[in-house]
C-alpha cells in the first residue's frame, strides 16, 4: 500500500486518513470484544484506555501498512 497520496475523485487523500479510518473500526471492534469477554471491568479510566488503545491500534496499522 505505501504512504503515497491516493487520488478520489480528483481529490489527494493523505493515507494518513485512510488509516485512521481504519484504527477506529478495529479500536472499536476489540473494545466490543473486550466488553463481550468481561475484561473492561478492570479497566479504572475507560477513555483514557480508549484513547491509548487507539494510539496502539494505529501504529500497528501503520507499521503494517505503510511499508
């Protein structure tokens, strides 16, 4: 995939966004998983964890697609 601009329409989107976009359906796919399983009770700042959960969620997408 790479970390080169992607046209749409005309329009150059940063991959940056694209991979966003991605992070936050996975961050929010393995927040419903860790809701199903029971492990979110433990959890003591729920945005906080949110918010680094992101984080991690995007940086292993990048580091995976941005080669």
């Amino acid at each position: 995939m790479g970390l080169h601009e992607w046209s749409f329409a005309g329009v150059l989107l940063s991959p940056l966004m694209i991979y966003v976009v991605l992070a936050v359906v996975l961050t929010g796919a393995l927040r419903w998983l860790l809701e199903l399983i029971g492990v979110t009770q433990w959890i003591w700042h729920e945005a906080l964890f949110d918010s680094a959960l992101f984080v991690c969620v995007l940086a292993a997408v990048v580091a995976v697609l941005g080669r």
